[in-house]
C-alpha cells in the first residue's frame, strides 16, 4: 500500500499547495510566528508551512522527530495557536488545505503562475494537467502489487455483503465498482445511487460483521461519506477505504486503506487513478475466486442478446 501522500508526489503540485496553505487563517498565524518567534516555535512553524500535506499525517512523536522537538513541546505550540492539543491542530491543518485547494482558488493560482495570453497559459495548463493525471497513474501502480490486490480480494469474495459508498463524482466511482462486483460476490450494494443521504443510510443499515465496505472519497471529501463510514465501522463490517492519502478522513476508520493520489493543478482532485485502481481490483477478483470463469460466461450469456451486432451480414 503507498504510503506517501499525493500532493507530495509531483514537481508542481507542492509550491501550490505550500502556497494556499500559507495564504489561509492558520498559514498566517504560522507566518506571523515564524516572523516574530524564536527557538522551537520558529521550528514547529517552518515546519508546517514548509510540510504541511505531510504534517497532517505524521503522529506527535514523528513531528517531534522532524522538527527535533519533543511531544509537550508540540502540545504547547498548538495551544499558543488556539488549539486544545496537538489533535485539533492536525485536525486544523487539513481543513484549511481542503479549503485551499478548492477549484476556484487552484484556477486562480495556476492562471497566476502561468503568464502570457490565455491561449499560452491554456496550453500550460493542459499540458500540466496530462502530465499530472500521467503521473499519478504512475504512482498509483508504483503503489499497489499482487499479494496486495489478491489479499483485498479475498476479503472482497468472503464477505456476505459487498457495499460501496460513495457521494459527489465518487458516486459514479462507486457505481463502476458496484457493477464490476455483481457477477462475482454473493450480493453487491451501491448505497448511493437516489434519494440523497437518509436513503443511503436506510441502505446501509443492515451491514453487519460478515459484510464488507468499500467506502470511496477524494478531495473535496464529503462529510456524509466519513459518518456513513464510521457507522459501518462501528457495525463490526470489514470496512476498505479508497482514497487519495493517509490523511483522507477516511483512514481513520478504515481496516484497509487503497490509495489513488488525486492532485490536480485545477480540478477539485483527479480520478483517473481512482478508476486505474477500481480496473486492478476487478481483474484480482476475477483471477482470484473459485468459480469465476463460470461467472464470467453466465454473465456474457445473460447480456449477449443486448449486445450489437450487424445483422446485415447475416444470411
């Protein structure tokens, strides 16, 4: 499983980041302690200005490290911020990145960072965007390997009930799943397809300790997608999060975690990894179960005759 956070992965995507962060409430707090402060506290703040994707995903004891402080030492600094401890300020550093790195604000930075006449900084924009979604394909890969895909998908066929979850465009990640999964688990549940998030609640009810979820979210993360998340956690149910880093708040209550980065130098997160990982998942499941071949070819059979063909040539 890949462990390194996505908006740490490519050349242009961490000034940006690094960027809106310290442009934000909390950046300029940091800024201003960097500025006037002295000793650990300067550390702490260069720090986290500097880090601050990674800094969301490190433990107290970690940042210690980095900052060669100590764990009482962090607790205090998060307190001179206005912060009960070290928790809540972890907790207010990614709201203040997922704040940053709305669309409207990446737009404006990008549009900033690329001069010339709007059709040059266009082609740069683009060009950066193919380059970026290529990347992150290729990390994605770099992250994943067999025994990691045939051990999720031994959970994936164990479980009496396969659900997904997803909001937002994860909704259709989630759906492209579902679909993949039918022919080769015992039940598969999208949990939301209508009727908006006390439907998908009602859905979800009935998960248990022998079913399993997949949960899907990406940057913008829907609050819904974590609550939802949790329950089923709380439930006992295997639960598997697909999502763009170990600081998406779906980690915390996930057994597995499969990660597809997702940043984008304008868009609100990439999905093209999502899908390349939701690809690899379905080809282990149907490598990986015991009757799988008699699935595949029950299921052609079943939408053969929905299928195209020129008829012309016949006869």
């Amino acid at each position: 499983m890949a462990q390194n956070d996505a908006f740490t992965t490519t050349a242009f995507s961490a000034p940006s980041v690094d960027a809106a962060f310290a442009k934000s409430e909390l950046g300029a707090k940091l800024r201003d302690i960097l500025s006037t402060g002295k000793g650990n506290n300067a550390l702490i703040a260069d720090y986290l200005l500097r880090n601050p994707v990674r800094s969301t995903a490190c433990s107290i004891e970690e940042l210690a490290q980095h900052t060669q402080t100590s764990a009482p030492t962090l607790s205090r600094f998060a307190r001179t911020l206005g912060y009960s401890g070290f928790a809540a300020l972890r907790s207010g550093m990614a709201e203040s990145l997922q704040s940053a790195l709305q669309p409207v604000e990446k737009l404006r930075d990008v549009l900033e960072r690329n001069g010339g006449g709007p059709e040059q900084h266009g082609h740069a924009i683009i060009a950066e965007s193919l380059d970026s979604s290529l990347h992150h394909l290729q990390s994605t890969v770099a992250g994943l390997n067999p025994a990691l895909l045939t051990a999720t998908a031994h959970k994936i066929l164990a479980a009496d009930t396969v659900y997904t979850l997803g909001f937002g465009i994860s909704a259709h990640l989630a759906a492209i799943l579902a679909l993949n999964l039918q022919p080769f688990c015992r039940q598969s549940i999208n949990v939301v397809e209508y009727g908006g998030t006390e439907v998908a609640a009602g859905r979800l009810m009935n998960i248990g300790p022998k079913d399993l979820l997949i949960a899907i979210s990406f940057p913008r993360y829907a609050s819904d997608a974590v609550m939802l998340t949790r329950y089923a956690r709380g439930q006992y149910a295997h639960v598997i999060a697909l999502t763009d880093s170990m600081a998406s708040p779906l980690t915390q209550w996930a057994h597995d975690v499969l990660i597809a980065p997702a940043a984008h130098p304008v868009l609100s997160g990439s999905y093209a990894p999502a899908l390349l990982l939701i690809e690899a998942l379905t080809t282990s499941l149907m490598v990986n179960g015991e009757n799988q071949v008699k699935q595949a070819q029950k299921l052609t059979e079943a939408i053969s005759a929905y299928l195209y063909s020129d008829k012309s040539n016949a006869g």
